[in-house]
C-alpha cells in the first residue's frame, strides 16, 4: 500500500501536523502543494491519501489546491479504491461561521470522484458556528486551531492518528 501525503500550508500550521502524519503512517510521499506539486497522477499513484488544507477567505481551500481541486472534477478522475483522509488548520473563533470548511470542500470533491473516507471527527471540543467539513453529525477529517487552542493539537493529532490506523487496519 503506497501512502502520499499532500498538503497546503500558508503559515506551515497544516504543514506541520503534515509531517507528523507522515512519520506516523511511514508515507511514500509527501508534497507540499506549493512546492512539489505537478500534477493529479501524483494523488493517483498512492492507494492511501492525506489531504490537508488550512481554510481562507470564507471557508475556501488554501490557494495551492484550488486548481488541482477544479482539475480532478473537470477530469473527472477516478479515485474509487482509494483511501482518503483529511486534515487542515482553522480559527474556530475569529472565523468560526466556516471553521475548516476546506475539508468540507475536499470531501465532496473526492467522494464525488469515488473515494472512501478515513478519519473522522467528533465534534466535542470545539466551539465554532458552522462548519462544511460537518459530515453527518461529525467532521470528515481532522481540525487544528493553533491561534485559539495550540496547546490541544498535540492531543489531537494523536488521536486521529490512531483512530485512522484502527480504520485502516494497521
Ligand atoms: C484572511 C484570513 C481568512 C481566514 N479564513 C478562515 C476560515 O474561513 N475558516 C477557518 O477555519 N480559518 C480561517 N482562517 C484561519 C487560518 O486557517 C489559520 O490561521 C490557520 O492556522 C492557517 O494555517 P496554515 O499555516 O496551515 O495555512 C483565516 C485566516 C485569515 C488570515
């Protein structure tokens, strides 16, 4: 099983737990989105993804993934038989109307293009508005928000991690 993870950053919040992720799950690649990515075959080549995305604007993507996004719908490319898995930075307090809604926005990319998804999230701990990473009743990744809460990333990183493997049976 060949795992990749990839990962938009603008302050290096979602690159860090990036790498963290990585470590634990011993990725075959990991890309940031500014830097190393070229091309979807990239996300095609693994059979496990981890998708990470801070949220900007209100409630969008980071910058580095709006074209990829758009090209794996406009391509409609094929990601059925593919584990994902999604995690990103927020600001529950100053933006909590859209509180990492990217991961919202990348899910329904890739499960429209026939992804399974790992990873999900409760909800018991965050105080936010609204959110459209809410997926039935949880989040559909993981959230971190280092400006209002750093000192539970840790913890919460963790957890996913070893939620995500439970899933995947490792
Ligand atoms: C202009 C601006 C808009 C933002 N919009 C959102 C938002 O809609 N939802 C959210 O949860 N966080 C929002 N944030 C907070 C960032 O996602 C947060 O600072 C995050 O830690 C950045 O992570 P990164 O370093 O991985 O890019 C916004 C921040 C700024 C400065």
């Amino acid at each position: 099983m060949s795992v990749g993870v990839f990962y938009g950053t603008c302050s290096g919040i979602t690159g860090n737990v990036a790498h963290k992720i990585a470590e634990a799950f011993e990725a075959d690649e990991v890309v940031n989105m500014e830097e190393d990515f070229d091309s979807t075959d990239q996300l095609l080549a693994h059979d496990i993804l981890f998708l990470g995305s801070s949220t900007w604007g209100q409630g969008d993507v980071q910058r580095d993934w709006v074209d990829p996004l758009l090209e794996i719908g406009d391509d409609e490319l094929d990601f059925s038989g593919k584990t994902v898995a999604f995690f990103g930075a927020g600001d529950a307090k100053t933006h909590g109307e859209h509180f990492v809604s990217a991961l919202g926005k990348m899910y329904d990319v890739f499960t429209e293009r026939g992804a399974s998804v790992v990873g999900f999230f409760p909800t018991e701990g965050y105080n936010f508005e609204a959110s459209l990473a809410m997926k039935n009743a949880m989040f559909c990744g993981l959230p971190i928000d280092e400006v209002n809460e750093p000192e539970k990333t840790q913890a919460r990183v963790e957890a996913w991690i070893a939620k995500v493997k439970e899933e995947i049976g490792e």
